[in-house]
C-alpha cells in the first residue's frame, strides 16, 4: 500500500533505555471499497450492497541498543478498532508482543492452504473450527515469536503464547483479565518450517480447567497442522486439526444446530485446496473443508449420537490491476452448523477494492 502520510518526530524513550533519545516515524494507509453478496438457504435468497475501509496507523522508532518498538492500529468500517498492538523487536534474540487483534499464536495457523481471496467460513453464519485454533488465548496474551533459524537449506521459525486467564477479550492499558470461573491459564505453541518449494508447520494450545475434570468436564485444547507445495505457478495445501473446549453437560442431537462456544464433544476438520496464478494480476483457487462433529455421547454417559458432517467447496478468482482489486467467491456448505437437517447455504460475493 501506498503511504498516505509520514510524520518525523524524536521521542524520549524513559523505558528499557532511560533517559536515551531514539528516532521514530508514524505511517498511515489502508483500503476501501465496495461488495455485493448474495445468499441462497433452500428457496430463499437475500442479497445486498456494502462498503469496507479499513485505515491502518503505524509507529515505530529504534532504540540504541539496536531494538525496535512498533505499535499498530486498524480503525474499520464502524469506527471501531479491530487491531491495536505493540511488539519490542530484539533483533535476533526475536519479538514480543502484546494486544489487540494478533490472534495470538493461533491466529498465524488459522486455514493457512492457498488461496485466491478468502478463507471458506467466511460469509458463514457458523463459526468453524479451522477458524477457531487458539481461540481461548485471543485475548489478555503475551507472544514471542522467534527469528528465522538456517536449517539444512531450508529455515525454521517458531512461536510462543500464554495468557494468565484464558479468553477473547483483551486488556487495556494496566487492566486485568476478567476471572473465569471455568478457566484458568492457556499455553500455545507453533512452529514452521520452508524447504525449496514445501512449507509446513504446527500448532497447539492447551488451557487449564479451573473446574479440574469433574462431570465431564476437563482441560480444553487446539492443534493443528499443515503443508503446502508451491511449483512454478500452481500451489496445493493440506490441514487438518481438532478442538475440544472441554464442554460438560447435555450432548446436542445431530438435528440441532450447535456452536463450538458451547457444544459438548469436539469438531475435526480437513482442508485441501489448489490454487493457480494465472499471469501476475490474475489467479484462481478451489477449496474443500470438512468439518465433523462428535457429540462424544459415550464420554459424556449418554446415548451415542452419530456424528454431523459439515462440508464447503469454495471457488475463488481475484485480479488485481496496480491499486486496484476486484475478487470474489462463491462457497456452497451442507449440514451448516453442523445440523443434518439444515437446509444448504450458498454465499456469492463480489467486492472491488482500492489500496492507498
């Protein structure tokens, strides 16, 4: 993106370095633009217009032993702050950062195959579980992330999250996390590694059960892992992974719709996709996720319940022309909410988008 603004300015760093002056600059820029979305469920079908922008506010400034602080910022469509973060940069002894929006170290391997615009469940009313590896640990979060280490040829990185009470909403400025009286501390924990064309990686998140594994109930985690294949200029990836928040209670019958908040059992899922660069403005992609619910009825005491299946194919192009792109997406799902008795969802968009 093009920088809209930059603003020279010297400031006093009383920490880390006290009493040391370092240089810094604030940056400004973002996207805006237009959609069209359809849906059709069974026989009906609702479509409508909307807008996007989002602006991004960025500080940085070096300190004299060489360390960076970066701070960031993303205002979107309604005014609100959708991202608001600061790292310390230690050069290569790797980052530190705390705040807003980061996803913490699940974020990085959230649906991480190819693709030509967005992730499957988006425009899903459902909240899928390839979305969901680390969502305990969202907020209230401290990440270090590690440099790039030679390894063979290829390069390892990896990644490194707690949180002191597990959730997803962060804490402000000398805030404490609200206490859960169901969760206690979360660990994550990823890795990646890149060969030649391949990179593959890992992920995992454990979270202390307040409650300890009574009724049911025990400590909730995330993991998931992935490889991807790029040649010449076609990419394939495959992930799969689970989720068990350690839910205690009633299981939900495969007729009923269910959210991973707060259904009992665990979700599985699979993911495999291509995607094709056309010529540099214009690429294609196809992806196939597969998402299982197993109520666990036979952990839980109750009557085996059989498991729900919910499958998407999404087809995506997206052309860009200098600050210009136009992309869209059609993503066809059966059994959404993991309900066998919903009716499928067919979500088509188009959105036209123009960087600064």
């Amino acid at each position: 993106m093009n920088t809209l603004k930059k603003i020279g300015l010297t400031a006093l760093g009383t920490s880390l370095v006290a009493g040391s002056a370092y240089a810094g600059e604030i940056t400004a820029s973002g996207d805006a633009g237009y959609t069209y979305s359809s849906e059709e469920v069974g026989v009906r079908t609702d479509d409508g217009y909307g807008y996007n922008h989002d602006i991004t506010f960025s500080g940085s400034g070096e300190l004299d032993n060489g360390f960076t602080v970066t701070t960031t910022m993303i205002l979107i469509e309604d005014s609100g702050i959708s991202s608001s973060n600061v790292t310390l940069g230690m050069g290569g002894l790797g980052s530190i950062a705390i705040g807003n929006g980061l996803a913490n170290v699940g974020g990085a391997f959230d649906d991480v195959t190819p693709r030509a615009y967005e992730e499957n469940h988006d425009g899903m009313k459902t909240v899928t579980a390839i979305d969901s590896m680390g969502a305990l640990s969202d907020g209230n979060s401290v990440m270090y992330s590690s440099p790039s280490f030679d390894l063979g040829g290829g390069s390892v990185s990896f990644m490194l999250g707690y949180a002191p009470e597990a959730g997803d909403t962060a804490t402000g400025e000398g805030g404490v996390a609200a206490q859960s009286n169901v969760y206690g501390s979360t660990k994550t924990a990823g890795v990646n590694i890149s060969f030649a064309g391949l990179s593959a990686g890992a992920f995992g998140e454990e979270v202390e059960r307040d409650q300890g594994d009574s009724a049911g109930g025990h400590n909730p985690m995330s993991a998931t892992w992935f490889a991807n294949y790029s040649f010449g200029p076609v990419s394939i990836g495959y992930q799969t992974g689970g989720l068990d928040h350690g839910k205690k209670g009633a299981v939900t019958a495969a007729t009923s719709a269910k959210t991973i908040a707060a259904a009992t059992g665990d979700f599985e899922f699979e993911k495999m996709s291509v995607a094709f660069n056309v010529n540099e403005n214009l690429s294609l992609s196809w992806g196939e996720l597969e998402e299982t619910y197993d109520a666990q009825s036979n952990v839980q005491g109750g009557t085996e319940i059989a498991d729900v299946e919910m499958s998407s194919t999404s087809i995506q192009f997206a052309y860009t022309m200098g600050s210009m792109s136009f992309k869209g997406y059609q993503t066809d799902t059966d059994n959404p909410g993991w309900d066998s008795n919903a009716k499928s969802d067919e979500v088509t968009e188009f959105a036209v988008n123009f960087a600064f």
